[in-house]
C-alpha cells in the first residue's frame, strides 16, 4: 500500500499558512517502512493532516490516494477494509471507550483483525505499566494512562503505516522511553511506515524525514 | 475467532427501556395470532360452505333479471347488449345467455284426454345451457309439432295440485312425453294450431323451453317486430355462492333466487368479519414492528458514539447491520412459532370441540397459514435488517 497526497490544502486555513507550509499544497508519498516525523505548532493543522490521511475528514482540496484511489471516493466498508488491515491510528483525543474496562477496549480491537493473540495484551499493558488497570473502567485511568491504552490498541491489529498524534503528550520521560520501543518493535515485526505528529522532535523517535507544517 | 454479537454487546446499550421491548415482542405475537388464526378461519368458512347443490356438470346456473320496485316499475326493465357482454366478461361467471320470450298469444289446450285449456308462455336459450337435450328437439318452417322441455318441477306441481283439483289424470315423466297438446298461436296471421310435445324435463331450468328456432319464427311471423328485449339472463357459474358474484350482482341491482346463493350470503358476512380480523392482526402487526423500531432507534441513538468508534476503528458497517440485526432473529423465531402453534392448537379445538371432527375440515392446519408465517418472519428478518443498516449508515 502507498499513500499519496496531492497538493492537500485545507479549505478553511489561511492561505499564507499554506504558502509556507512543506506538506500542504505539495505532492508527497510516503513509502512503506518511512518514518516520518511532522512537526508544527498548536493550530497548525497536525490532527487535520492526520485525519486527512485516515479519510475522517474531505474539508480539503486535492487529493489524497491509499494506492492510487482517491479516498474520497472510498464507502464506509472501503474505509472499514483499509483500517482492518493497513493503517491503525493513536488519536490526538484517544477516543477510548470510555464506560468500557481497559481490557474491552483492547480486545475489541484484538478481535477485529488479530495480529497478536490476546495473551499479548497482557504483555503489552505489563511493558507500559497499565497491567493493574486493565479490568478497570477506562474512565477512570490519567489521561496519560489511556494515551498508553490507545496506544496498546492500534497495535493490535496489522498495518503498512502506523499514524500518531502527539501520542507521548501526557508521558514522562520514562513511558515516553517504553512506548517509543514498543512502537519501534512492533512497527518493526510488520515492516510499516510511521507518521506522526507533535508539537517538536520527539524523544527516541528516530525519523528518516522530519516535514515542518 | 469469528466475531458475533456477543463482543460487541458491552458496547450497545441494549438493556434500557425493556417495557417497550417487551410490548412490541407481545404485540407482533399477538397480530401475527390474529392474522393467522383469520386466515385458518377463512379457508375454514370455504371449506364449509362450499355449493351444497348438487352440480351435474360442476356449473351452477342462474336466472338473473333486474329488480322491480315501486320506483322503478314504470322503466324498462330489459337488459341491454352492453350489459350481458359486461356479465359474460366478469372472471366469477363463465357464460351467460338472454332468455328470448314469445312476444303473441299463444294457448294450450289438452284436447279431449286432458280437458283443460289455458294461456301459456315459452321461452328459449342457446342450447348448450341446457341439461337435457334429446335429438327431437327441433324445429323447421312447415313443422306441425313443436318440441317442449318442461321444469320437472311443473310435472310435480300438475300431479300434485293441478289434476287432483280439475280431476284430471296424473301423469309419470314417460307417459306425459308421449302425448301431444294443443298450442293455439294468435297474431297477425290470424290463429294458427300447431301440437307441443313435450320431449324431457329439465331440472336446471324453471320455465318452458322451445327451440329458438321456432320462437324467432314465430315473434316474427306473429308480431313482425321481431324478437323481443332481453328480460332474463342465464348465469353459468362454477360457484354460484362465491361472495364476489354476489357482491357484483348486488352492486348492479340484478335480482337472483336467494335460494341458489343462500350459503354464499353466510359466507360473504362471515368472510368480511374475519377479513376485518385479519385486518385488524395486520395493523397490530405493523404496530408492534413500528413499536420494535422505536426500540432499535434508541438503541442506537443511545449507543451512537460507541457505534461510531467501531466504525472509527475499522468495523464495518455492513457487519455490524448483520450482527446487530441477526441478534433478534431467535426472537422473532420464537415469537411467530408460538403464534402458529396457538393457532394450530385454536383450529384443532375448533374442528374437534365445536365441529365435532366433521370430515369438511383437517384437523391440521392448512399450508397457506404455515407459509403466512414463513412469509412474516422473512419480512421481519428483512424490516429489522434494513432499519439497523439505515441507522447505523447515517451515524
């Protein structure tokens, strides 16, 4: 799978941000097994990009393409076969389940299309430290305890590119460090390339390309 | 691992508002109890009342003719070309014909064997409304005798009222067809005496026949104005009781012996009121299902976020319409197989408790009734499908 944009631009952001920017209006490709960090400021427009990618959003104009496609051509099932099988995603607001256990949360992904088995989740929520939460409500873990658990669940499923909005916000050095290696092993074992978004450079993320928005 | 609805399940919220699932769930049974059991009742009321009469070649046949009433008696009351070819073209009625009357004078009288003389009519009708058609029965230009065929009624009602009271001799079918009356026919020509014999009897037709052939001579050899109206059709029909015959013969004002219709009137009132039940089952029906949807509305309206992340995380919409939807597939198994039992249960208490096992009616259920049901679950099946799917693409 390739994804592809051509000259994107927001329809409601002003235009001279657009003439300074290097990913808007511009024709980019992003290659299986990239890693590609996109940096920009609060109000830049990092979560639109992501959501672009992820076909959440069609307020843009030109054109973004998952193998040559338009994706704004795409229906829900179309969408629902790509996001089963090639691109897993961390939001910027995580959107968890929030009345549901940590464990639901993770298994309804698990379940979907599994690339572990479930046992592995246990592995996972020990290695990030959130393996006493997971019969909790997700409601009532911090909030950087539920970045770890949206993390944890886009793993679970396979992909060809992983996107991440400012996913290590609410993390101290020490998870910034665990997440970052569990990332770099996962997106390893699936050979997938890496988008993501943050305010600046982050810590132990070794990007090939670094694009200013 | 496939997925069902079971991992989905924590994420709807489907245990709210229990009251109006429950109703819904007793509503559909009872309507889809009410519609059978009105379908049962309906093929019941036709197996029961089917023509008693015996039927010699499977037909009925019915005199009509327009109905008189002090309103109208000053009008004609003929029947136009229009409205015969309007009665031979309904689907309920498969040949009719005009009666053709004798429009002179004509008399009969018995000569000295049978001494009484009197004022008779005749009539004709193609011959193949006819259930007795013996060879002599015809007639030509120059014939001296003319052929009868006389209701068997007539021969009961001369042995048993006429002869007695004119002390005349009573008569069995045979004897009476080897004697020969006298028909006196008076018109234009004067008076002209021709000999009847009469050559059977007819239990299919209440009046006295004669061949066309000689009436259309004589009306207009008689009256030189030819044939006269038509005042009385002959209905051929496979089922003289069937209720839409009758409706139309009453919508048309055509008057019929109630006699040959009696059991299609019970059948017509029965009908409309179990009609009306099966109405009535059909609108608790749509109720229940209307009501059922309401559930699922918000069910879903309830549920709208967490549906909208699992489409957000790669569910897809299609699956979840099925999954969701198949959930309630059991249930409405359920429901409508109780709903064909009770009425299973209802026809056999009706066939053994109330018609004493009579052999008219099966004790079982009749198959259409079991394919109304079959039809009703795919329908709901269907129904429920598409609403979940329309619910769930417009999140």
């Amino acid at each position: 799978m390739q994804i592809e944009l051509q000259r994107v631009a927001p329809t409601y952001i002003e235009p001279e941000k657009i003439s300074t920017s290097h990913i808007w209006n511009e024709v980019l490709v992003f290659q299986p097994g990239e890693k590609i960090q996109v940096v920009a400021p609060s109000g830049s427009g990092k979560t639109s990009f992501i959501h672009f990618l992820y076909g959440m959003r069609k307020d843009y104009s030109g054109t973004v393409s998952y193998n040559n496609q338009d994706i704004k051509t795409f229906n829900a099932e179309t969408f629902a076969v790509y996001r089963q099988q090639h691109i897993s995603i961390v939001f910027q607001d995580l959107r968890l389940f929030a009345e549901q256990t940590v464990l639901q949360n993770l298994e309804i992904k698990c379940q979907l299309n599994p690339f572990h088995s479930e046992s592995k989740i246990e592995a996972m929520a020990r290695q990030l430290g959130i393996e006493s939460k997971l019969n909790k409500p997700c409601k009532t873990c911090s909030y950087g305890e539920q970045q770890r658990i949206a993390i944890i669940r886009a793993l679970q499923q396979p992909f060809e590119y992983l996107l991440l909005d400012e996913p290590l916000s609410h993390l101290d050095q020490v998870n910034r460090e665990k997440v970052m290696d569990l990332i770099a092993e996962e997106v390893s074992l699936r050979q997938a390339a890496v988008i993501l978004a943050d305010l600046k450079p982050t810590d132990y993320f070794k990007a090939d390309k670094t694009i200013n928005l | 691992m496939s997925l069902t609805f079971k991992h989905i399940a924590p994420f709807l919220t489907t245990g709210k508002n229990k009251a109006s699932r429950w109703l819904s769930y007793f509503g559909l049974g009872i309507g889809v109890l009410l519609l059978l059991s009105s379908i049962q009742m309906y093929i019941n009321i036709n197996g029961l009342l089917k023509n008693k009469n015996p039927k010699k070649d499977g037909y009925d046949y019915i005199p009509v003719t327009k109905n008189i009433s002090n309103e109208n008696m000053a009008q004609s009351h003929a029947f136009t070309e229009a409205e015969l070819l309007e009665l031979q073209k309904q689907p309920f009625i498969d040949d009719a014909a005009a009666f053709l009357s004798n429009k002179f004078v004509m008399k009969a009288n018995g000569g000295a064997t049978l001494p009484f003389s009197s004022d008779i009519f005749v009539e004709s009708i193609d011959e193949k409304f006819l259930d007795t058609l013996p060879p002599s029965f015809t007639w030509k230009e120059g014939d001296q005798v003319i052929p009868i065929i006389i209701a068997a009624d007539y021969l009961e009602l001369y042995n048993t009222v006429f002869a007695p009271s004119r002390d005349l001799p009573q008569f069995s079918e045979k004897s009476l067809t080897s004697l020969l009356i006298g028909i006196d026919c008076e018109g234009f020509n004067g008076t002209e005496r021709f000999r009847g014999n009469v050559v059977a009897m007819s239990d299919r037709i209440n009046t006295v026949i004669v061949p066309k052939s000689f009436l259309t001579w004589a009306n207009n050899h008689y009256t030189h104005a030819g044939n006269p109206e038509m005042n009385k059709i002959l209905l051929k029909t496979r089922d003289a009781n069937n209720p839409a015959l009758l409706s139309f013969l009453q919508e048309k004002d055509y008057h019929i012996n109630k006699d040959k219709t009696k059991f299609g009137r019970v059948k017509q009132v029965l009908q409309a009121i179990v009609s009306g039940l099966a109405g009535f089952g059909v609108l608790v029906i749509l109720l229940a299902m209307l009501l059922f949807s309401f559930y699922l509305q918000l069910m879903i309206a309830r549920s709208k976020e967490n549906l909208q992340l699992l489409l957000t995380i790669g569910y897809s919409p299609q699956w979840l319409s099925k999954t969701v939807s198949k959930k309630w597939i059991p249930v409405y198994v359920i429901i409508i197989l109780c709903a064909t039992l009770a009425t299973a249960i209802l026809h056999w208490s009706f066939q053994h408790l109330v018609m004493n096992n009579r052999d008219e009616l099966s004790p079982f259920i009749h198959w259409i009734v079991i394919a109304v049901a079959l039809l009703l679950l795919i329908l709901s099946i269907v129904v429920n499908y598409r609403l979940v799917r329309k619910l769930l693409y417009k999140l």
